[in-house]
C-alpha cells in the first residue's frame, strides 16, 4: 500500500496501523528524512515492511516518476491513502493567489493525482482496490478563517464521490475520510495570514486530545467496510449530520470560526 504525507500525523499513524495489520506500506513524503523514519520504525517497532519514498505530491512530474517506481518495485498497490495536505489560515482577504495555487495544488491536485495515476494501474491490474482520500470537517463545515483549505477538503470530497461511482465496477472501492480536530502538528505546519493564531491553534488540539491512531483506525474500517463518506470523532460526525439537515445553521456557526478561541483548524 501506499500512504503519502506518511512522515507524521494521521499519515503515520495510518502507516503503522497498516503495517501491524501485514501490509506492505510505502512510506511517501515530502519530507524525504521523515518519511525514512517512519519506514525505519515499521521495521523496527513493527517488524513490519515499510519503504520510505520522497515526493512532492502537487508535482505532477514527481507523481508520474514516484507512481512508475512503486509500481516497477512492487507492484500495483492494493490500497491507497492520499494523506497529504497543507493548511494555510486566515480571511479570505488575506490569502494571496499564491496561497490559493497552493493550497489547491496540494490538498486537491495531489489527490488528483494520486487517484488518477494510482487508479489508472488498479483498473488495468483488474483486480480490485481501494483508494482513501483524506479530506476534513472542514469539507463541510464553512470557516471564515479557512476558504482555500475548505475550499480544497470540499473538492476532494466530491472527487471522491464522483470516483467511486466510476470505480465501482472494477471493484474499487474510494472512501472520504473526514477528521474533526486531531492532535498532530499540523496547527505547528500551517501558515497563518493575517492575524497569527499559530500558540493558539496548537494549544486548541493539543486540548482536544484526539489522537491521529484513531483516525488511523477509522482508515482501516474504511477500507475493510468499503464505507463512503467516514466523519471523525465528535466534532465531524456533528459537523455532517448538521450539514445535512441543517445547512443553515452550519452557516451560522462559520461565523464564529474566526475568534481566537476558536481558530477552526481541523484535521
């Protein structure tokens, strides 16, 4: 299998997770020391086969090249888990075209491409798969301080959507993976336009104290149900729920997203 953004967070707990179920894990990020770690620690801790592989995922060069060698070595990945994903917070008057190029050409085209070249070898192999995309309570769930990373966990949603009814009838399943607020480093990561809300945003998952193994434990389920759409912990499986029966109200609470209390950065 395949899991990229592996280096940390809900991308090696998904790895390692894997890896003590028996699968053979391809550790992929863009972080080429992070992901030798986590490969290292599957064997080490695990006993486990894991490979470390370097990629950025919005280059489509570096897909093309990553996906022909995990292929060439081997072989075609039963699972797939695009994990990847950047956070830039802010209003929307802050973020530059630059911060939207890439936020989209992480969180939504390295899931295109992931899906795209990754797909592609399942369908010809003609034996089957699954492909789970990691998106967000923010896919649905609007926040005045994330418009591009909303924007971009909402698309990939609907990607998902859209490939798995394609993929269907080549035994494929695709999951939507949906975090509310997990405790990994992403609030650390993220870059903050406009107001800085780095201490407090860290500090609010620190608090939270949802760990990524939980959200790993979800990804297996995922994949060993063929579930569609999984909503994580409390704050996603409400976050669904309301914005199904009640859009509305989801609207109203956006509005509120943007205090410092509540910076609003999940997954």
């Amino acid at each position: 299998m395949v899991v990229t953004g592996a280096g940390s967070g809900i991308g090696l707990a998904t790895a390692r997770a894997f890896a003590a179920h028996g699968a053979e894990v391809v550790c992929a990020d863009i972080d080429a020391d992070a992901a030798a770690r986590a490969a290292d620690a599957i064997a080490k801790d695990l006993g486990g086969a894991g490979h470390a592989a370097q990629v950025d995922v919005s280059n489509i060069d570096q897909m093309e090249d990553f996906s022909r060698n995990i292929i060439a070595q081997y072989g075609v990945p039963d699972i797939v888990v695009n994990n990847a994903g950047i956070v830039i917070a802010g209003s929307f008057l802050d973020h530059t075209v630059d911060d939207w190029r890439r936020t989209i050409d992480v969180n939504l085209w390295g899931v295109i491409h992931g899906c795209r070249l990754f797909g592609t070898a399942m369908v010809e192999r003609g034996e089957g798969g699954h492909i789970v995309n990691v998106a967000s309570l923010a896919a649905f769930a609007p926040s005045r301080l994330l418009p591009a990373y909303s924007t971009s966990k909402a698309a990939v949603k609907m990607l998902s959507d859209c490939l798995r009814a394609e993929l269907a009838g080549h035994g494929i399943g695709v999951s939507a993976v949906c975090p509310g607020f997990v405790s990994t480093p992403i609030a650390r990561n993220a870059t903050y336009v406009g107001a800085d809300l780095r201490e407090e945003a860290v500090r609010g998952l620190a608090r939270r104290g949802y760990p990524a193994e939980r959200v790993a434990a979800h990804i297996l389920r995922a994949v060993h149900r063929n579930q569609t759409v999984v909503p994580v912990n409390l704050e996603g499986k409400i976050g669904y729920a309301l914005s199904r029966i009640s859009p509305g109200t989801m609207r109203a609470l956006a509005r509120w997203s943007g205090t410092i209390r509540n910076p609003g950065i999940g997954r």
